[in-house]
C-alpha cells in the first residue's frame, strides 16, 4: 500500500486556469484536514484561497509533502518548476505527483531526492507487490461504486457516501484505487498500475478484514464495459468482494468515451452484468442504487430523468452534486 | 513483444528426475526445429536424447539461447547451475529463464551479461510496453482456448490446434501468452506480467492484423472463473477479440485447484459466460468445441463422457492427448 506523509503543500505551478488545477481544488474540497497550504510560482494566477507558504515555511509548519495539483500544459515538466520541486525536497518535504511524466525521470531531481533523504512519488506508477487473491470472505462490509463509462463519477460518489456515513456516526473507510483518490485519502492503491496476475490480490490488500460494522466505500475503476480497460474493473470487483455495488452513470454518454463503436446497454442489463461477475467471489452482492452525473441536463430533465430511471429499477437515484447521496447511505445502513 | 534468440541449447542441470525437466521436454516435443542440442551438469542423469553441446560447441554450431528448462529444486538457483550459465554467457549465448527468481537477481550474471553483450531473459517477468487497446476488429481469424481453471491443456491444445491446421496447408500461428509458450514460440507477451491498464492492449498487439485466411491460435491463461486471475483472463479475450473459443476442461476438477470454495459451473454455463464476455470487442464469438484432459479417465469412462458431453452439448469434444483435435480443426475451417 502506498502511503503518503501528510500534511501538504498544494503546489500550482504557473498556472493562469482554474480547470489545470484540478486535482488541487479536489484535495482542497475532500481532505481539507490534511491541507496545510499553498504554493505556486511567481508567473501564476490561481489561488485556493488557502494560507500561501514556501516549502521550507511548510516544512517549519510540519508539512510532510508538495503535491503537484496542476497538470503541465503539453504534458512535460517546465524547468522552473523543476526548481520549485527541487527547493521543496531541500526543505525536507516529499515531493508527490500524479502526472504522466515520472518525476523520476529527471536526474536533477533524483539526486536533490538523494541529497535530503525525501521521496519522489509517482503515484500513477507506484505498483507496488501483492500477492495472489485468496478469495477467502472477510469481515466488514464493502461498497464499490461501478460505472457504465471512466470519468464520469465513482471517486465523488463513493467520497460523498463515506462523508455521509460519517456524518450519521458510522464507521467507513474510503478506500482510494487511483492517483487523486490516493492524495485524498493519504493512502491507495494505483489499481492500473499493478501487474496482472495480483489485481484482485491487491484488491484484497486494500479492504482488509474489519469490524463487522464498518464500511469500507472503494473507489471504482474503468468499467466492465470497457474494450481497454475491463480487466482492470474485474480485478478490482473480484477482488473487493463487494456487499453492495452503486452504479455511475452520465446520460449524455451514449457510447464509450472515445469508443463511438461501443455503446452503453440499458442500464438494467448493466446491473445484471456488475451482479454476474461479482458473484464469483461474493454470492450476496446486490446493486443498491445509482449514481448519476446529470450535468448536462437542466433541473426538470433530471427530475424526469431520475422518477422515470427510479420507476424503471425499482432502486435509489442520486445525482450527489445536485442532491447529495442519502438514499444511497440509507440502502447500505439497511444491508 | 519478447523475442528469443533460436536456435536453443537446453540445459538440464543436476536434474535426476524427468518430471523436473518438463519445460525441456515440452520445448523438445513441441519445437524440435528450434532445439540444437541438451547440456547438463555432471550430478544430471536425465537426458532428452539429443546431441550432447556445451555452450561453446552450441554456439559454434549457430546457437542463440540457453535455456533452463528445469526447474530447480526448492526454487532457489544451486551455485554451481550459476557457473554453467556464466559459461553459456561467455560462449555469446543469451540466457532465458521461466523461473519465479529472476536471473537478473543474480549480480555475477549481470555482470558476465554485460561483459559478454549477452542477455539474461527472465519470461516471466518481461512484461514490456503496449498501448492501451483500441477495440478495433481487425483482419484474420482468432481462435483462443479458454479453460475452466488453470493448469488444465490451454497451451497444449492451442499448440495442437495450429499443428493441425498447419498439416492441412492452412496458415497458423501460436500466439505464446506465457512462459513455455514463449520459449516454444520463440516469442509472445507474458500476459499475467503485464501492467493492468495495458492487458488488452498487450493482448491485441500479440495478434496484429493478418491475411483473412489465417489463424491466429492463442494460447489461454487462467481461467474467468478463478478469484486471482480472471482479470488476466478477461484482458486476453477482449484484447484478443476471438471468433471463436475452445473450451478446455478436467472433469476431475471439481473446483477450482486450491480454491475448494469455487465450484466448477455446468460446462453449458461456463461457454454462455465465456461468450457473453467475449462478446464485447466480437459480436460474432462462438464455441466451436471442448478439449477435456481425460487422463484421470480409463478408455471406457473417456469415451462415455465424451458421447454424453456431445450430445449434451452439441459441439465436438476432444482430448489432444488421446485422439488429437481434427474435430476442432474442422470446425474452424467451416467457420
């Protein structure tokens, strides 16, 4: 499991667009707690509005990493954040990146890593070993949110349904499988990146038994559906032996997303799917509501949308950055 | 794509028993034309009955490859094997291991790799790069065997399958997907070592586009029924995009092996489950037989079985081992 030093420093580059910033505005709004601060070069514009620090004032503060929160525009490294990222490993602080590009693909910074005894982390990359599924049932309950589609929703539907379990006093863990995901959580598993042979096994790593009480909400990748990436989604449900499943849906999405030959089956035959498949590994697997990214319909197509699709499945409909998750939590309590 | 050098010097080392040598045997039984000759240290007493080469009169005689085809005892590498393989690295020879411990491992054979310019190949673990699929249907024919567990005749029937078409003039290809395979082929992609997100991508660049009359015949792994592997198994059929399956099956296999919690399904569920997997990137996949490995059957049980499975069924049922595959080389010569 990878692991990552908390607190951060939020780091923007020289970014003049709030959307290049993503994934700082995502560790801003779900992990605030573990949020010291930001940083960014003199050439940049976007802020967080967040108490603004050098890395060594981090450092003083107690920050354990910089975290890259800004995609580079064309995808490679500019020098001068090269070295903004070399002062941060100089004042002792991790330096954290879910990029493409390797940060340890640049010599400069591998050896200021080296010289203070920090760490470069990639977590796109980061594997990691695991061993063979056992396939053996264990303690806790799990949740796993799945989708018809990548992208369109199962990271902020299964961080919305643990904050909603909190938020009622219960136990629950969410369990991150993929690059913001683990910089939310402080800790994951890059599903994709592992090697074939230990998905699942890594998939059981990363909801060990618990209480019998507690949630464990995994964060979905991919989709069943998918031509490339099915297998990943596979591991990762054979693996999480999920009590319950939430389905993630876009309606705009008619066809895979850059896969105009591969079209989305009605939902219902994509319940039974996720159902069939997960049964291998647990018998009582059941979908206990959906989880729709409405974004692209206005307030009455989604009211209709969602009575229609509620009347259809005879389950729970939520769009949880509309109407937050409630149904869903209330299915899981009454599992 | 991982390609050996042929022709190959096998080595035997210390070995007493037969059983120990099955990757030898295997490569010896399957790629007579590829094998130059056997090699062995002196505490061995098994031999393949083929000219007896060190590495120097092998690579003389126009060798490229030692390769280990015994797997050592207690699975740790004896000293004295290290000092053969050294001398088949001076000799100009690359070594190729299928062993769980990598060659690499071992810093005097880097170090003699380096030196001699040769390569320590470690099947295995050679994962390689590969883009992500394209779920693009591309030309030629596929054939894929699909089991209901692992360790039950995939390599072995796709191996006689191609043979089979070969002898009818027809063109063939085995498609290796894991370590004898890929000793036997001379090339392939280790699928179980590949990294998850690119399994299908690996898959379809294993079987690039081909003349529409040729056979691709490649070689299963794993099983969608076992609770470690079936991702590797779903990222092989979608990349692969099979016209048709041929399932394989032990009827003495009852469960899944090392897995008693899994039962092995009605073999009619377990062909629906296959296609409708498969049907994702091949709208038009079908089961054109069943290979069983009967060799916990006497004659009579075997031919019983087979009448009952057939009629059951309605598809030929063939053991490779018993009566070879013509009834499945048949059926994809009607596809």
């Amino acid at each position: 499991m990878l692991v990552l030093r908390q607190p951060y420093l939020l780091y923007l580059g020289d970014a003049t667009v709030k959307s290049d910033c993503k994934t700082a505005f995502g560790l801003r709004d779900w992990c605030r707690e573990a949020v010291l601060a930001e940083w960014s070069h003199p050439a940049g514009s976007v802020t967080l509005d967040l108490p603004r620090l050098t890395p060594r004032q981090a450092a003083a503060k107690g920050a354990g990493s910089l975290i890259v929160g800004v995609a580079p525009t064309g995808g490679s490294l500019p020098e001068h954040w090269l070295d903004d990222l070399e002062a941060a490993l100089e004042a002792g602080l991790d330096v954290v990146s879910g990029m493409h590009t390797r940060l340890t693909s640049f010599p400069k910074l591998v050896r200021a890593a080296e010289r203070a005894g920090c760490r470069l982390v990639d977590v796109r990359h980061t594997g990691g070993t695991f061993g063979v599924a056992s396939g053996k049932k264990r303690a806790g309950k799990r949740v796993l949110t799945v989708g018809t589609d990548c992208a369109l929703g199962k990271k902020y539907t299964a961080l919305a349904i643990t904050r909603a379990l909190k938020n009622r006093g219960l136990a629950a863990t969410f369990r991150a499988t993929g690059q913001t995901g683990i910089m939310i959580a402080g800790e994951g598993i890059p599903m994709d990146a592992t090697i074939s042979d230990f998905i699942a096994g890594a998939a059981e790593a990363l909801s060990p038994a618990n209480a019998p009480g507690h949630f464990d909400v995994i964060e979905g990748q991919g989709s069943l559906l998918h031509p490339a990436y099915a297998a990943v989604t596979l591991g990762l449900l054979h693996g999480s032996q999920p009590d319950a499943i939430v389905l993630c849906h876009d309606p705009a999405r008619l066809t895979i997303e850059e896969y105009p030959d591969f079209p989305i089956p009605p939902l219902q035959e994509v319940i039974d799917y996720y159902l069939k498949v997960g049964s291998l590994t647990n018998g009582r697997i059941r979908c206990i509501g959906l989880s729709i990214n409405s974004s692209a319909l206005d307030e009455a197509a989604w009211a209709k949308y969602r009575i229609e699709l509620e009347s259809t499945l005879k389950l729970p409909v939520c769009d949880p950055v509309r109407s937050g998750v409630e149904p869903l939590a209330d299915a899981l309590v009454a599992l």
